[in-house]
C-alpha cells in the first residue's frame, strides 16, 4: 500500500505531499512528491500515527466485563471508526470470579480479524476507595493487595499494562511492585492527600486515572490528587474531553499546566456508546444514557459515550492546540508509558502501520490498523 499526497502529521514534524509506503504490517518508506501512477492519492488529507485508547470499557453494545471473544471481537472492529489503532481493555471493580475471567479471556484472546489492537488490560479497580467509588460497584471494592494482583496479573497472561488504584490504601511497596513490573501505577477512585500522591510518585506512580474526576480536588488548605497532578511534572493525566466530565475551562487549564507532553486523551467509554438513549447495565449497575453523558441511578457519571475522534475536535477547540499536540495527546504518550514507543505512535519507518487519516475538519475518513484498512467513511 502507498498512500501519497498526504499531509503527514508526527508530534515534530509536518511533511506536506507526503507519501508512506507500507509492506505487510510496517511502514518501510517515507518521503515527499512521489513520483509513481500508483497508490491512493489523499489529496493533502492529513494522516496522523493511529489512536491509543489507554482507558475503554466497551462500545457498540459489548464490554469488556462480558468476558467473551465476540465482546473483545465487537471492540476491534468498532473502534477504528473513530480512529482508533490500539486500546487498553479496561476492566470494573465486580466480584473476583468476574474480574478473573475477563483477564483470562484478554489473556487468551486470539483473532486474525482485522482490527483495532488489544495492547493489554488496565485494571480499574477493585482497589479504589468507597469515598470516590463513581460508577464502581462498592460491594466488591478491596484494599490494593499485592497478592491479588498477582493472582489477577497471572490470569491475564502477565496482559495488565496498567492498574488504577486508592495510593492511601496501599503500601508503598504496592506501587513499587507494579512498576518494577513495568505496569503502570495510577491513582483514581481514590482520596488521597497530595503528600500522599508525592510520596507514591516517587516508587514509580506514573499516571492519574480520569484527572479530576473520581478523586480529592485541589483545595487551598487540603491540596489532593488534582494537587498532585499540577504538581508534579512527571505525573501523565488522562483526561476525558466531551465537555461533561471537564468544564472546557479547566481543559485549558490542564493544557496549559500539564502541556501535550502529560496529557492522555482517553474516552472511558462503556457498551452504551454509539447506542440509543436509554437504560443500559455497568459492572452490575443500573445506568441512564442521554444524548451526552451516563449516569447511575444516584446521579454519578458512570464512564462516558465519547468518541476519541470527538475529543480530538474538543481539545482543539478549547485550547487552539495544534494536529501535531493531538498526536501527542493521543499517540505517543501513550505508546511512551506503555514502553511501546519504538513500535507505534510515530510515522516513522520500521514502525507498525496503525495510521489514521483525517479531513482537514478532523473527522476520520479511513483507519490502517498494522497494514490493513480496516476503517473507510462511506
């Protein structure tokens, strides 16, 4: 395949009549004004390295708490939709029985299906906090355990890639652990200080799950985990852009404190997406869909309906960010936390062809998930 033509997008870099030519799965060309007959000419559209979803429960009627191939099936091929190459499955706290089978069934999912790629689990909950529950069930929430995780890390075929979890209800050596694995340790769901956020950051808490949603707010006399997360510089902050979960307000501020290189865009999305308004079922939970937002029966917000390419648009709207931040925001950070960096996230030769291409509007016209088109607007 050769794409030509193109407007190619890296986090530093802007190639106008670009082209990229892909064999089997990898890029293994890159240049400008190509000369051939051949390849799909993209008029100057743009084409960005492929989206990573770091945090996505379901979409299109599934989830990932189904515990089923056809769930994690239905995932893959919705998902390139909205631009999106790669994703986290994204687990709930329900009971051990449930939480064990769905790692098993990620662990052990195989497919030649075409489609957006499973790059791990992140494991949310059970170990969060009551206080900040959210749309979690409170019924099935521990304390962290660094022998459970064991128990869950082993059932997912060693698949957990990242964990959010209450930093006040674990030892230091929990977060420790996780990542001299090489998983990575988020704090959400949780009520903890800024000292006690500071102290985790520095045995290897990597990320903030949500970033202002599910955890102690910054107050002027109890700084919290939002605290820690304008704090510190190292921390990365998923944010979910809909315009429900942040005012676009606080969105320009995280943007302009954190920059595009500690913000993850994620969707938190769940198996109402892309559905009909009505009443849906979350991790055993009775939830209400609108047009714009989920919530419990009790009022809280209960994951969100979001699609990354919506968010994408969002974010430039709020901030005046430019296409090359959004690669940042979407791409490579993620593909920089998960140490996937040297394969995806960059339009570079020898990388992975998971490539998105966009209209100069920002809405997906086609998806190339590792070599295939498995995406084109109609």
């Amino acid at each position: 395949m050769i794409l030509k033509n193109a407007t190619i997008i890296n986090v530093n870099e802007t190639i106008e009549n670009g082209y990229i030519e892909i064999n089997d799965n990898l890029i293994v060309s890159i240049g400008k004004n190509y000369q051939g007959n051949d390849g799909i000419d993209l008029l100057g559209k743009y084409v960005l390295p492929g989206f990573i979803d770091f945090h996505v429960h379901g979409t299109n009627g599934v989830d990932v708490m189904d515990c089923t191939k056809e769930a994690l099936d239905t995932m893959r091929t919705s998902l390139p939709s909205e631009g999106t190459t790669s994703f986290l499955a994204t687990t709930l706290t329900m009971d051990k029985e449930r939480i064990t089978k769905a790692l098993k069934n990620v662990g052990d999912y195989k497919s030649d299906l075409p489609g957006s790629n499973i790059v791990g689990v992140h494991l949310e909950g059970p170990f969060i906090n009551c206080k900040y529950k959210g749309a979690q069930n409170e019924a099935y929430i521990q304390k962290p355990s660094i022998n459970l995780f064991e128990e869950y890390y082993e059932a997912s075929n060693r698949r957990i890639k990242a964990v959010t979890y209450a930093v006040e209800e674990a030892g230091l050596e929990f977060t420790k652990h996780l990542s001299d694995l090489g998983v990575v340790p988020s704090v959400g769901h949780s009520a903890a200080s800024m000292n006690d956020c500071v102290n985790h950051i520095e045995k290897g808490l990597k990320s903030i799950t949500h970033f202002h949603n599910g955890q102690t707010p910054h107050h002027h006399r109890t700084p919290g985990v939002v605290s820690a997360g304008l704090y510190s510089d190292d921390i990365y902050t998923e944010i979910i852009v809909d315009g429900v979960h942040l005012h676009k307000d606080t969105v320009k501020l995280v943007y302009k404190i954190k920059t595009r290189d500690r913000i993850m865009l994620i969707t938190d999305a769940m198996s109402a997406k892309n559905l009909p308004n009505g009443n849906y079922m979350l991790g055993g939970l009775d939830v209400i869909k609108t047009d714009t937002e989920v919530r419990t029966l009790s009022g809280s917000l209960a994951g969100s309906i979001l699609q990354i390419s919506k968010a994408i648009t969002n974010m430039i709207d709020f901030t005046g960010c430019t296409i090359n931040d959004i690669v940042q925001m979407t791409s490579l950070n993620q593909a920089t936390l998960l140490n996937l960096d040297s394969k995806i996230g960059k339009i570079k030769e020898g990388y992975v062809a998971d490539l998105v291409v966009l209209d100069k509007d920002y809405s997906v016209l086609n998806t190339i998930c590792q070599g295939v088109s498995v995406f084109e607007k109609k």
